[in-house]
C-alpha cells in the first residue's frame, strides 16, 4: 500500500516540484495535485494565508492598487480567496503561497494551494515593518504603538533632544 501510494505521487505540477511529504502516504489527500488526482490549470494566483481551519481549508487575501481618477491617487483593494490546504504543504497563517485554480472541490473551493513560498512577505502596509504593527512618526521621537516603545532620534545637526 506504501509503495501504490508512493509511484502515484507527481513529480511536479505546472513546473512546480512536489513537496518532501507527498511521497509519505499519509499525507495521502484526494484533492492534493501531488498525492491525489486533482487537475489543476495555468491560471495561478499569490497570497497570503489569513485564516485555517481544520477540515483542509484556508483563506488567502492579497491587495492591488487602484486609480481613483478624481483624487489623483491610488487605492488598495483587498481580495479574499478561500482555497484548499493539502496536508503534504500545512501552509500556515502569516505563509505566502502559490495557488492554482482547479475543478470545484466544495460550494466555496476552486483553488488549491500548490507551493509555500520562500520569505515571502507582501509590502502593502503603508510603511508599517509588520502587519498589524502601527508607527506614529514625529519630527524629535519615534513612538511604537504596538509595543508602547519610545525612541529618541537625532536632530538634523547631530544632537539629541
């Protein structure tokens, strides 16, 4: 049975090798592309994983940048994805992660996440180091709001107030 499960593991989908736990059969998953029959097609999709839950699901949210002609600026837009998680990738709230579109997999499903990126954190957080982390800038100290940090910075001639 090891072995059955073992030789139908893919290599590779859309170019994309298969993860070290795919070729260990109990993260056997029937809607993973690697380990299951699931086609997946060439329209894919990055994000970051915001939410998990148990039953093999994540969502994944991504933000692109508008025009709003009337103020000569640009806007964040923020779409949400909700996607199946197989259990060879387990990827974790916070991961970047690659997604490809598939067949249907429930009423909500039709991508499923095929690659965890590498140190992939999306800039869009308007200056903030970290999501979720707010920065109050001043022209004498820097105050982190998160934290409740105080720091103090140099004057343009080199001293400190």
């Amino acid at each position: 049975m090891d072995n059955q499960k073992m030789t139908n593991t893919r290599k590779e989908v859309l170019g994309i090798p298969a993860p070290e736990r795919a070729y260990d059969s109990k993260y056997y998953d029937k809607n993973c592309p690697f380990t299951g029959g699931l086609a997946v097609k060439k329209e894919l999709l990055t994000g970051r994983v915001v939410k998990k839950d148990t039953n093999k699901s994540a969502t994944i949210e991504w933000f692109s940048s508008h025009y709003v002609p009337k103020y000569e600026r640009f806007e964040l837009r923020k779409s949400r994805l909700r996607v199946h998680n197989p259990p060879c990738l387990d990827a974790q709230i916070g991961q970047s992660v690659l997604v490809a579109k598939s067949r249907p997999i429930s009423k909500t499903k039709h991508h499923v996440i095929i690659q965890v990126l590498e140190g992939g954190k999306v800039e869009h957080h308007f200056g903030a180091e970290e999501p979720g982390k707010k920065i109050v800038k001043s022209s004498h100290s820097v105050h982190d709001v998160t934290k409740g940090t105080k720091k103090e910075t140099a004057d343009e001639n080199g001293e400190e107030e």
